[in-house]
C-alpha cells in the first residue's frame, strides 16, 4: 500500500467511525442471532485472493457490525466492558502504527517511560508509596496470575519458582471470586483443589469467621497459608470485602495478600465518593482493568505491587536480546 492509499483509507475509516458512534443509537443494541448462523456465516477457507480495503470494508459491515453488540449504545448496561473514550479509539490507531515493543528500553524508550509513569499515577490512586510498582497486562485474567505467582514466591521464600510447589500450601478467596483466580491458582501450582472457597454474609463480603475457621483446619493438618485474596468489587455484584481484616489476618500468616479490584478499581478515579475501598493500600498486590470503567479501549489490565523489587525477584531474568 502506498501513502497515498494509506492517507485516504486513514480518513474513510476515521469518518465511518464517527458516523457509527454518532448513529449507534438508531441501531438495534444486540442482534439475537444464533450461533449457527454466523459459523456458517465466517465458515470460509484461508484467502488466496488478495482484496482492496474498500472490498474489506464491505465485508465488515455486511458480516461483522450486524452482529455486533454495540457497547456504545445508550441502552447498553450489560456486563462490564464499557463505551471506549474516543481519545482510546485513535490511541488505538497511533499505538499500531508505532508498534512499540517494550520489552527492553532499547526497543522502545518512551513507552517504557509512558508504562512506568501510569504505573506510578495507579500506585498513587491506591495509596501505594514510592517503593511500588508494576507493569500493564491484557487485563485480569493476567494480572490475578501474576498477583498469586508473587504470592507463591513470596510465601515460599522463593524457592518455588526454582524447585517447584511442595505440598502443603492453601489460599483462601471469597466465593463471589473471579474465576481467574480458579485458573490461576491452578497455573502457579498453588492447585484449584487447594483455592479454599469461602462463604460471603449477606452484604456478599467474604466470612472472617469462617475464613479464620479454615485457616485453622488447615494449619492442624499441616498446611500453610500462601494467600489471602480479597475482592475489591465483586464482579456478580460490586461487593468489597473487609479488606483492614484480610491484611491482619495475612500479616499474622506471614502470606501474600493480593486484592482483586479489576472491576471496582475504577472507584478510585471518583471525587464525588472517595473512600469507597478501604484497605486496598494494605494489600501486596492490586489488580486493575482500566478497560472497564477508567473506559479504556480492551484490552487494558495492571497489576500493582507494593514492594517492587518483589517483580523484580518472582521475574527478573535478564536474557542477552533483553539487555540493555
């Protein structure tokens, strides 16, 4: 493709944008379409053929856009994924055309410094001092795996990450969990079987009592706490549990206490209610998503961290094509 194609595929692309947002809400917000239909709809072979982006784009709006749910409908309440700010839209376009990799600052300076300074601006929504970092995920998913694998070096002296998980290790969650946590649990080592499942009350907080109660089953048998996790909105129904107990009950552990607030972390963007997480500045770990309601475009995840140099224990291999 030439720059002159490029130029005027950019403006037909950008003006057909702001026709669909301008317009969304003539549009119906979900086509109730089976499923079948539309396998059979994308059921094709691998193309040999190549084709104009003006014949693409006719695809798109003849077999794509039709069975869209339109999140940017003002009917849309549905899930979590939000309406993106337009600014995140043509973020989007620029991010793909610069194309950074910021796997080391040499491949890319000022991404890496624009990642560590948005670190930064989330460690201090939370309450988080200088000591704190982190890194930007695809989102929860990633950013719980990475919250329970410092879990798991931490509590292990990080032996684990050398040696392998040894029996005898538990971590203890809401059931109003995630279920990346599940996944996670099972990813780490920590095993899905050893994710105890606690009962909420019935502001759908997890149980202290019960949490304590558990924890103490386990330590007569023989098994150590590894993790604490705490849900800081909840993604069924926004419920925060006691966040203040969960930290007192990990510091008489000695264990990890990780905070998933994927969904309520955007309360901390509100000047209109501050306050609404107590305690999130106690965890070791924060999950965000600012793909939901910071309205980034997805995906956009963080993982938070009060002490640093944990990230840097739990992942800090240094490869030659990784060295600056």
């Amino acid at each position: 493709m030439n720059y002159d194609e490029f130029r005027s595929a950019g403006h037909n692309l950008v003006d057909f944008i702001a026709d669909y947002l301008q317009n969304i809400s003539n549009k119906p917000l979900f086509n109730p379409v089976e499923p079948a239909f539309l396998y059979e709809l994308f059921d094709e072979k691998i193309p040999d053929d190549p084709k104009s982006l003006a014949e693409i784009q006719n695809v798109i709006e003849a077999k794509v856009l039709p069975y869209c749910t339109h999140v940017n409908h003002p009917g849309y309440m549905g899930l979590i994924t939000p309406s993106p700010n337009p600014a995140g839209i043509l973020s989007e376009f620029l991010v793909g055309a610069l194309n950074q990799n910021i796997g080391a600052y040499s491949i890319g300076p000022s991404a890496t410094a624009m990642e560590l300074r948005v670190i930064r601006w989330l460690n201090d929504l939370i309450g988080y001092d200088d000591k704190a970092g982190g890194n930007l995920t695809s989102g929860g998913m990633t950013s719980n795996f990475i919250g329970l694998k410092l879990a798991r070096d931490y509590s292990t002296d990080d032996s684990a990450q050398y040696d392998g998980m040894r029996e005898g290790w538990v971590a203890y969650v809401s059931e109003e969990r995630h279920v990346s946590l599940d996944k996670a649990a099972d990813a780490v080592g920590i095993g899905r079987n050893n994710l105890r499942i606690i009962p909420t009350n019935d502001n759908y907080q997890v149980r202290i009592d019960l949490l304590k109660e558990a924890i103490q089953k386990d330590k007569s048998v023989g098994l150590r706490p590894i993790c604490i996790i705490g849900l800081a909105g909840t993604t069924n129904l926004g419920a925060v549990d006691d966040l203040e107990s969960l930290h007192e009950i990990a510091q008489r552990e000695n264990c990890w206490f990780h905070a998933d607030a994927a969904y309520g972390g955007g309360v901390l963007l509100s000047k209109k209610y501050p306050g609404l997480l107590p305690g999130l500045a106690l965890a070791d770990s924060v999950t965000i998503d600012p793909h939901k309601w910071f309205y980034a475009p997805l995906d956009a995840g963080a993982i938070l961290v009060k002490e640093h140099r944990r990230l840097n224990m739990s992942f800090g291999m240094q490869p030659a094509y990784l060295t600056d």
